[in-house]
C-alpha cells in the first residue's frame, strides 16, 4: 500500500513552525528533493511566536509549512536504515521558539522522485484563460499508480510533489510513538 507522509492536522497536534524565507540562507526548492546537493549549501529556519520550546522538543517530527518533514536524530537514523542511505538527505534545520531556539531538527528530503501520479483517475481543478491552454492548478482526489514504489520506500511524485512511503516505513515510523509523525492513505487526503 501506498502512504503520504503529511503533517498532523493542527487540531490533533496544536504545535506547528512555519518556514522563515527572511532568515534561511537555504534555497527552499531544494526541499522538493530529487538531487543531492552540498550539505554546507544553507540552513533552513523555521519559526514559532505561539510555542514554547519544550512542546517543540517533545517531538521527534515537527509539523511545518517546508515541504519535507522536520524529524530529529533518531527518526533520521530509522529512515536511513529502512531507505537507505543514498534515498534521504538530511539538512540542517534552525527552530526558533517563543521563548528559545534548537538545531536539533533537520530536513528529511527524498531524493528520488518519480511518476507515480495515475493522471487518469486522479481528479484535479482546472483553469484556463480564453484562447489558451488548460493547467492543472490543484487536486479533489489522488490516485497512485500501484507499483510506484517499486523497491523503494521513500519517494516524491513528480507531479503533486507528495511524499510517498511504503508500509513498512511508515510501521517503523509509527512505532516510534510520536504525535507528530502522520500518514494517509491518498483516498483520505483533505484538499
């Protein structure tokens, strides 16, 4: 089965950092994967004025408005041993609290993407001016294709640009125990 890493939805787990474009000196393209890059290349700051820094800290995986997911040391070193150590980088990543900051988050960005976006039945929005031609512009409903993982367990699609992971990823994730790790299936996506 294929799963979409996603964040926890803010009324489950009220904690929440966004991006800081003024203050990282990390291109944010770079969190959408796809090539390895230098590790010196930035680093990427996020920001709370409503958290304090201990309920930033009881997390191992911090839910974000970046496109990959902040996940400390060890959900890291869960992710390497299941993926592998050439399908994720790890990027640093500077969290700064209401009341105190921490580096002890990082980005966890897949690098492998592929298609696995089944056009055909997926339902998408549409727009176009007059006398041009029509762009997908969003999405009601995703459909994988089946096979899309292959033998990976982590990838980005190509086209909405999901991370998608395998069964067995996501149990030892989830095993882990906590709340800010979330998975869906592609049927329970929100839009």
């Amino acid at each position: 089965m294929i799963w979409i890493w996603t964040d926890t939805d803010e009324d489950d787990l009220p904690v929440w950092v966004d991006y800081d474009d003024e203050r990282s000196t990390f291109e944010p393209y770079k969190m959408l994967g796809g090539e390895r890059w230098d590790e010196n290349s930035g680093t990427a700051d996020f920001r709370t004025t409503r958290h304090k820094l201990s309920a930033i800290e009881a997390l191992k995986c911090l839910p974000s408005t970046g496109s990959s997911p902040l996940v400390d040391d060890e959900i890291a070193g869960v992710i390497e041993g299941i993926a592998g150590p050439d399908a994720v980088q790890f990027s640093p990543a500077h969290v700064m609290a209401r009341d105190g900051e921490t580096d002890s988050f990082c980005l966890a960005i897949p690098l492998q993407s592929s298609e696995c976006l089944d056009l055909q039945a997926t339902k998408g929005i549409k727009w176009a001016l007059p006398e041009q031609k029509e762009i997908l512009i969003g999405y009601t409903r995703l459909v994988f294709k089946p096979d899309c993982l292959g033998t990976s367990h982590i990838v980005r699609d190509r086209t909405c640009r999901k991370i998608l992971v395998s069964d067995e990823f996501k149990h030892a994730l989830e095993s882990l125990g906590d709340r800010g790790i979330c998975f869906c299936r592609p049927e329970e996506l929100v839009f």
